[in-house]
C-alpha cells in the first residue's frame, strides 16, 4: 500500500486479493476514509460483495479483526528486537496449528500444510474436512458461551427518544435524539443540538426519559419518614413525640407518682441508691 492510502488505492489492493484467492460474499471493515466512499462502494456493486462496516469507536463490533492485528504487531515488535525476518515471522504465524485438532490458517485456506523453519512433518495425507468443521464450530460456540455470561442485550431505541451520547475525545455525554436505527447491528442515527447526525453502537448510548420516569416513581413511592413518624406518634399532651403505647387486652395502670420514659416504659430505680 502507498503511503497516501487513498480509496483508489485500496480498491487495486483488494482487487488483486480477489484475483487470487476469489471475491466473498461480504467484508468487514471499519469506518475509514477510503473505505466509506463512494469509490469503494462502487466497486462493490460491480465485483458484487457486500460491505459492512463496524460501529465507530467500538473496536469489539469487530473484534476477531482487532485481536488478529494485535498479534501481528506484536510480532512484528518482536522480529525486528531480534532481527528475524518479518517476514519469516508472518509464515510461523500463518503456518501455526490453531489447536491439536484445528489445522494452521493456512492449511485450511490453501488445503494443505507449509514448510517455515519449523521442524514439521509433512503427510500427503490431509484430515477429514468435516473433523475440521465440526471442531471450528464448538471452539466458536465455545467462545460464544463465556462471552455471553458477562454480556446482556441493552433496551433498543426508538425514533425520537432522547439518549445521551459520549464524546470519544472529551468523554463527555451530551444530549442527543434518535433519528433511525441502521441497518449494521446494534448502530443507531442520532441528532445532536447543533445539527450533527452520528452513528454510534448502542453501548455509547444511554437513554434518559426511563431512567427519569423511573426516578420519579421511587420519588412518589419512598414516604418521608417524617411523615411516616408524625402518624405514628401519639397526640397525648405533655409527652410530645412519645409514639402510641399498644394497649394490650388489660392495660396496667402506671401511678402518678412513677416515672416513664418516652416511650412509655416505668423507670425503676435501682434499691441500693434508695434512702
């Protein structure tokens, strides 16, 4: 790739990808320049691909990616400290199995192994593909299953409802309206006050008016506690704030000459202090 990577480059790059190794039905990539064009997207309407694109600022929509490139850079750090051909890094990379029983990325693209400065040994022999296929699906359900234990599904959002949106460079959260919800998964339109569309993924947005309705029904439902007192109390002058004594079914008359707390009960006191 140039240095200047333009739309026109990035189509001829993909282009020649296409002619060796077939066009896919759809590619995933993120919301760059030279991507979101009117270039590239024609040339998918004429090679006859789909592009999706992920969520802006949320490198998880597209994370199998993500993790891939950090691998490869790691790699790449790593070959130059120790003055490995970067290139020869990229082979071990691609010629790795994945596990005991997943082939190499490379075996399953190419259907066969690759030689790099590993000691392998080379069968002509190659495993049975549905072995393979059956292995990729439980190591990706797998992977699915421990995802799925810390992740939930937000609310979705409606056209017109109020949301707050965080500012990627300031990290703050400004107020926002819904416009539509994109066809990319969990990706929504909104309208910020100085007439700014945005896409951002659900999880950048945060949605005000039920959390508001929710905080005035715990506002209405929560009583004072001094209110909740006050009706306890019992309105006998001379003992302000003593809560209403339970009579029971043969109320002990208390003399007058007796003590009593607040609360009603007979202070005693002790018979050594009696004189």
């Amino acid at each position: 790739m140039p240095q200047e990577c333009t739309s026109a480059a990035v189509v001829n790059a993909t282009r020649q990808v296409f002619a060796e190794q077939g066009v896919p039905e759809r590619i995933v990539s993120d919301n760059g320049r030279h991507f979101d064009s009117s270039t590239y997207r024609d040339f998918a309407t004429q090679w006859g691909f789909s592009h999706v694109t992920s969520s802006p600022h949320y490198p998880r929509s597209n994370g199998f990616i993500e993790r891939m490139i950090q691998t490869v850079k790691n790699t790449l750090k790593k070959a130059k400290v120790s003055g490995i051909d970067p290139n020869m890094a990229l082979l071990c990379i691609r010629a790795t199995p994945i596990d005991s029983r997943i082939p190499s990325p490379a075996e399953l693209l190419y259907g066969r192994k690759m030689k790099d400065n590993l000691p392998t040994r080379i069968r002509n022999n190659s495993p049975g593909r549905d072995d393979v296929n059956h292995r990729m699906q439980l190591r990706q359900q797998s992977q699915k299953y421990h995802h799925d234990k810390s992740a939930h599904d937000l609310a979705p959002l409606s056209p017109g409802q109020l949301v707050r949106v965080q500012d990627q460079t300031s990290r703050h959260w400004i107020t926002a309206t819904v416009r539509e919800q994109c066809h990319e998964p969990r990706s929504y339109l909104v309208e910020t006050p100085n007439g700014r569309v945005l896409r951002r993924n659900r999880q950048h947005l945060a949605d005000i008016e039920p959390r508001r309705i929710h905080h005035d029904e715990e506002v209405t439902k929560t009583p004072d506690p001094h209110t909740r007192e006050e009706m306890t109390l019992d309105p006998t002058p001379g003992i302000r704030g003593s809560p209403a004594p339970n009579p029971g079914p043969n109320p002990v008359p208390i003399p007058n000459h007796q003590q009593t707390t607040r609360s009603g009960r007979v202070i005693k006191k002790p018979e050594k202090l009696t004189y």
